[in-house]
C-alpha cells in the first residue's frame, strides 16, 4: 500500500510529465490556449496512459525482457529481445489509440465529441511512449503499480496542462513585451513552474534517505545534489531562525 | 548544372532561422530540453535526429504513392522506430557511456513530433531527393537550438565545454574561478532549458519583428 502512495505522488509532483523530463511538450504548448479544450487533452492522455502502461508492461515482462521467454521452455532462457521494444511499444500505442477511438465513438459519441478529436494527437505524444519506456528503465515491478504509474504520470500532465491553460487565458490581458507574446512567454512561464515543482523534490525522502549510489554519476548529476544539499541547508536555518525567534 | 539549384537551398537554409522547427513551428520541443545539459549530449542527440529525419524522409517519399491514406500514421511510425533502433544499438555498441545518459531519449525521437510533422507536411507530397534536403534542413534546425541551448547551459552551470574546463578549476580556484566567478548551478536543472528557450524566441523575435505573433 505504502509503495502505492509513494509512487503515486512521486510520479505527479516529483516526476512530474511535463516540468521534470518534458515529456508532451508539443501538445502541451499547442493545446493550451483553452481551458476547457487542455481539459480534454489531459483526460484523454490519462486514459491512454492507463490503458497502455500496463499493456506495455504485460508485453516487456514476458516477451522482451532479458529471459523473459522462459515461459515457453528452458530453451528459451537466454533470447534477448529488448531491442525491439521501441517498435513493439508504439505499435501497441498506435493500435490502442486507434481502437479507444472506435470502441468510444460506438458506445459514447458525447464522450466522443469532446474527447476524440484528440485521440489521433496522442498516438505521437511523447508522453504515451515516455511513460511506458521509463516503466522498462526504472524496472517497475509488477502490474498494479504499472497501472499506478500510468495513471498517476497521467494526472501529472493533466494538472500541467490545466494550470499552463488558466495562466494563459489570464495573461491575454497582460502586457507581454511585444517579440514574447505567444509561445515565448509560455516557456518562461513553463519554466517557472517548472523551479516550483522542484521544490517537491525533498517531499519523499526523509530522515530515511538511501546511501548515495556508487554508480559512475556524471559531474552535473554530482553538482546538482550538492546544490540540493545546500538548498535543504539553507531551509534548515530558516526553521532553526524561526525556533529561536519564538 | 549546380548539385543543388536556388530552391533546393532555401529547403536547406530556411529552417535555420525564419522556419526554424522549434522556435517557430513549436515542434519537437520534447526531447530538445532534456538532455541539453551537456553540449556532448546534444550534438549526439541532433545528428541521430539528423540521421532518422533525413532517412525517413526519403523512405516515406519513396512509399508516398503506395501507402493508403488511412494507415499512413501506423506506416510512418514503423519506418521511424526501425531506423531509431538502428541509432539505438549503434550508440550503445561504441558510446555507451553516452546511451546511458540519453537513456530513454534515444527511443523518444520515434515521438519527435518534427519527424512526424515533416512526414506529414512534406514527405508524403515531394520527391525522394528534396525530402532528403528537407530532412536535413530541419533537423540541422532543430540541432542549432539544441547545441546553442547545450553551449550556454554547460558553460554557465559548470563551467565546461565538452567536458573540458575551459574557465579553469572551481576547486584549485584557476582561472576565472580565481578572481571569485562561481557556476551557477541554476542552469543545470531542466526548467532553465525551459528559459533559455524563452530567451532565444525572444531575442530571434525581436531581430525579425514579422514573426510576432498576435495576441
């Protein structure tokens, strides 16, 4: 259960879509000039994470994986396929989309109209393939919690996506520096939101923090910890100045 | 006869500026910010970009009167994932260190939406040849951004260039560090992409004021 919560919020607030890894960005900035029509992107994107997250899953586990053909005997055993997981997973979006899309316009043509127009866009969203390609990195271990993964990056976008769409429609009464209007001002406010995400990334860790990996971390990744390491330094003091003030 | 007449050049020099596919056609932008932290990574990253776009064009062009119109998507993703794994397994034959920097951003070019917009907008109505210069026109584009976005990123965030230090020692204190210049460690986080990007749509705008767009 605890892992479940974990990942849930890691995947919305830490991992979060669009501010961590810029996955969707294209639609994500095409898309968002309306509330009510990012509304509909962003459910839209959570149903096909959902439903391909766990296929995809279901399709490294016991087709791709190193091994993963043990199943059909012991001769099996050492057949590597993980090298076709790029063709097999966007064939499984591609196909999922389009069936979604037929199987919706059949049982529910309001849910069709408002959300159909879509389906088609997120067939090449980076963030359907994203997710399920960082499900096979971060070797996510069973099925549930691919569900949750996929859900829960789902509703990381959504809430994106919703919050870009309210900025935007607002900021149509701003004065924008002529050369940013548009698009630029949208990626500097993207990029805001972005710094204000990151501030969720001390929320899972705690007291219990794992020792540090031996792995061959690059310069950046290095520096950037001790920057973290600094920031989280500096909220120590405030709330220590707070202490003593009362 | 000139290799490429007037217009064939156009094809190859208009995306570097005026049509450029990230700060005007607002494509691809996806796997453009994250892996821009080293410039390394980027110029990896714009010449596989080069090499899938560039490929799958004249692929795509060559099919364009074969494939029905109503599975032309699922066609089109096929020929890219083919020619990303290609990219894929060369990287981690003799870069390996860098494939594992890339990490899943290799796979998302298949989703790079300046391959699948160039099929679509070009590919799929021209000849073999000019959707071959289309190819590399717009990813030379896209890989403009990426390396100046690298460029500034690595410099300012930790003071190197391809991994060489090239403002001196931020430990022994050399060079620039010795008269009290520090990284600024801001850069290296992805949404100083994000502003970096704002930065460059702003000052390419500014320059060239018939790109404003409405409000």
């Amino acid at each position: 259960m605890i892992e479940h919560l974990e990942l849930f919020f890691k995947s919305i607030f830490i991992d979060n879509m669009v501010f961590a890894v810029f996955l969707g960005m294209c639609s994500y900035l095409a898309v968002s000039k309306k509330v009510s029509t990012a509304v509909g992107l962003g459910a839209a994107v959570i149903f096909v994470l959902g439903v391909t997250v766990p296929l995809n899953w279901l399709l490294d586990q016991y087709l791709l994986k190193d091994g993963a053909l043990v199943w059909l005997g012991p001769e099996y055993a050492d057949y590597n396929l993980s090298f076709l997981s790029f063709i097999l997973f966007i064939a499984t979006i591609a196909t999922m989309v389009q069936l979604v899309e037929i199987v919706v316009e059949k049982f529910s043509p309001s849910l069709y109209n408002s959300l159909g127009i879509f389906l088609p866009l997120i067939a090449v969203n980076c963030a359907i393939l994203g997710g399920s390609l960082f499900m096979q990195a971060r070797e996510i271990p069973n099925l549930g919690l691919a569900l949750n993964y996929g859900v829960s990056s789902g509703i990381g976008w959504f809430l994106a996506i919703l919050a870009i769409a309210a900025i935007r429609e607002k900021i149509r009464y701003s004065n924008v520096p002529a050369p940013l209007r548009g698009l630029g001002i949208t990626f500097i406010i993207t990029g805001l939101m972005g710094i204000g995400f990151q501030s969720f990334g001390g929320m899972l860790t705690g007291d219990n923090e794992p020792p540090e990996e031996p792995t061959a971390t690059t310069t950046v990744a290095k520096e950037e910890k001790e920057i973290k390491k600094e920031l989280e330094d500096k909220e120590k003091t405030v709330s220590y100045n707070e202490v003593i003030n009362k | 006869m000139a290799l490429l007449s007037k217009k064939d050049t156009n094809l190859i020099l208009d995306p570097l500026a005026d049509n450029n596919p990230i700060t005007i056609q607002v494509l691809g932008i996806c796997s453009a910010l994250a892996i821009t932290a080293e410039l390394k990574a980027s110029v990896v990253m714009a010449v596989s970009v080069m090499f899938v776009l560039a490929m799958g064009n004249v692929a795509i062009s060559l099919l364009r009167n074969v494939i029905p119109s109503k599975i032309r998507i699922i066609v089109q993703l096929v020929v890219v994932a083919t020619l990303v794994i290609i990219v894929d397994q060369v990287l981690k034959a003799f870069a390996y260190e860098l494939s594992k920097t890339l990490s899943v951003f290799v796979g998302l070019i298949i989703t790079n939406c300046i391959i699948m917009g160039r099929f679509e907008a070009f590919a799929l109505g021209n000849g073999p040849w000019k959707s071959f210069l289309d190819g590399i026109g717009n990813a030379a584009g896209y890989g403009i951004i990426l390396v100046i976005v690298g460029f500034f990123r690595e410099l300012l965030g930790s003071g190197t260039l391809f991994g060489f230090k090239v403002l001196g020692d931020p430990v022994t204190k050399t060079g620039l560090y010795s008269i009290g210049y520090e990284n600024n460690g801001f850069m290296i986080i992805p949404p100083a992409a994000l502003i970096v990007v704002g930065i460059i749509i702003w000052v390419q705008r500014s320059r060239n004021r018939s790109l404003i767009e409405e409000a």
